[in-house]
C-alpha cells in the first residue's frame, strides 16, 4: 500500500492463526472486520459463526504437522553495537553443535568487505564449522550504500541479500533490487533483513526462490523502548506462519527468536539483555496457499469493495430517480 508501514493492523490481533497459511495477516483482518459488522449489521448469532470456523481452521492436523525429519542446530546472538570482538565472543558461547549463527543488523556498520574484518569472522567459521549470518554494509561507489545481510561460512561468501524495504526517515542505505535465497551447506536460506519481513513480498519471494529456512539480522534499537521489541518481534511470527517456514531471528536488543514453521512455537530473549540463544529449527519445502495465490486477498477484497461500492451507488441513484418521478407525478 502507498503508506508503506504495515504495524498493527487489524489481522494481528489473530496472532499467527493457521488461517494465516491461507488468506495471509490482511484476509484475518477481513475476517475480524466481517465478523464486528456482522455483530452490528446481522446480529450477534451470525456473527457467532466466525469464530467457531476458526476454531475448527485452527485445529485442523494437517496446519501442525511435518514430514521432514532434518534439523539444525542454531545459534542466536543479542547484542548492541558492540565491538566486533564481543559478537566473536559471543559466537564461543553457542552450543558446540551449531551449524548456523546469526548476528544482528549492523553488527559489523561498514563495508565489511573493505577491512580484515571479514577474514576474522570466516577464521571464527573455520574454527566452529558453522555458517555466519550477519548484518553488515555494502558500499555502492560514493556516498551511496547498501545495508547487507551477508553469509559465509569458513573458505567463502555464500551470498548476500540487499535490505529491500529500506526505513523511512532513516538513513538506511539504498534498497536492494532482488528478493532471493541463498544455496548453503544446510539447504536453501533465506536472509532478509529487519523491516523486509514486515511486509509479505520479500519472504514470500524468496520462499518462492526455493528458501527452507530464514536466518534474520534485524535491529531494534534499545532506546525505542520495550512495547516496541515486543510489537515488532510479532511480525516475525506472521511470516513464518503465512510461508510455514522456521526462522531465525537476531535483533540487536531483542526480542531474538527461533521460530518454528507454523510461528506459534519459538524460544526467545527477552529485550534489553545481551546474551545468547541456542535452539534448532526444522527446513520445510511444502508451499502455502498464501504463498501461491493467498497473498492477493487484500487486492480481491479492494475489487470486491469497488464492485459493492459501485453496486450501491447504482441503487441510490435508481431510488433518487423513481423519488423525482413520483414527486413529478
């Protein structure tokens, strides 16, 4: 939509329902809203049905369960502006199983590439055998910069994703031209960054792309406040659930999470702590109906409600016209 800051619409209020995998967080809100009018306009009985559809929805088995039987091994790294070194020390912390660590947004805020920085975390990789997911700066010639989630593991770069929904009123780089995933030892990720997944597109294509998995840096900043952490990580939520797909989520100040493909269960930090998270996540493969086809309930409602509106325009332009005849008569 033009206004492009989609927190809190009506649809969260559901959490991540399963109906989600289907209509997406937009079609619940179309649902909240039949079912507040339908109280008003039809009367309390009707209204009544919608929710125990809902009910039956959400406890359908087939939304909780999987067939994969692979799982990794994940880490999770909650920090704020810090030297490189303590996200390093950090890294020590996690499990010894670990296959795959997520640092936050900016934890290295420059072009990484450019310095000895990034033979460090590759000989972090080495000595750990894991995958690094961090956030990080791509310069683009001149003042101009893109703000990069950028993957390795021990020997190379696996791949890079360019923030694509850039933050209004911040200086947060130029917005990346691709949404796609990424071919790793662990299967095909997905690395979009903080306020990529508060909009559907940018997950949704990259699961399309083949993704199994996400790994998120993200950052909230500390100052902003507690509700704030807690209202954002909700979104993190919602896209796992709309794709049923696990992510891993890594904000500078929390909330951190690892979540699992349906978005109800995930371990998590709390805000304003600095700590690690160790946990495992599940790949998935199957594709939604959202994320075929369910992803255009908002613009088949738009249709639909231009079609009723102009239905209705139609009526009271009759009834105006039979009201003069009569009064002429």
């Amino acid at each position: 939509m033009p206004l492009r800051f989609p927190w809190m619409s009506a649809g969260l209020a559901l959490e991540p329902w399963p109906l989600v995998s289907w209509i997406g967080v937009y079609g619940l809100g179309l649902v909240v809203m039949f079912v507040v009018s339908g109280a008003l306009h039809v009367g309390w009985r009707m209204a009544y049905l919608a929710p125990v559809v809902l009910v039956l929805w959400g406890f359908e088995p087939h939304v909780w369960y999987t067939a994969s039987t692979c799982w990794h091994s994940v880490g999770v790294v909650q920090a704020e502006s810090v030297h490189l070194s303590r996200y390093l020390e950090l890294s020590e912390k996690t499990s010894g199983s670990t296959k795959l660590i997520v640092w936050p947004e900016y934890a290295v805020p420059k072009d990484v590439r450019a310095s000895s920085d990034l033979a460090t975390i590759q000989a972090l990789a080495a000595k750990r055998n894991v995958i690094i997911v961090f956030g990080t700066q791509t310069s683009l010639g001149g003042s101009k910069w893109q703000n990069t989630a950028l993957t390795v593991d021990g020997t190379r770069v696996l791949g890079e994703h360019g923030k694509h929904h850039t933050v209004h009123l911040f200086n947060d780089g130029e917005s990346g031209p691709t949404m796609k995933a990424i071919d790793t030892p662990l299967g095909r990720m997905g690395t979009p960054i903080c306020f990529d997944c508060d909009f559907q597109d940018v997950v949704r294509h990259m699961t399309l792309d083949g993704a199994e998995f996400f790994a998120v840096p993200s950052m909230d900043a500390v100052h902003w406040g507690e509700k704030q952490h807690i209202q954002h990580a909700q979104l993190f939520r919602l896209r796992a659930a709309e794709n049923r797909r696990p992510f891993v989520v890594a904000a500078s100040s929390g909330v951190s999470q690892i979540i699992s493909a349906n978005g109800w269960s995930s371990l998590r930090l709390p805000p304003m702590v600095e700590e690690v998270l160790d946990g495992r996540l599940i790949p998935e493969k199957e594709l939604t109906f959202f994320t075929r086809w369910g992803w255009m309930t908002p613009w088949v409602a738009l249709v639909m409600l231009a079609g009723w509106m102009l239905r209705l325009s139609r009526r009271q332009r009759n009834e105006l016209e039979n009201s003069f005849y009569k009064l002429a008569a």
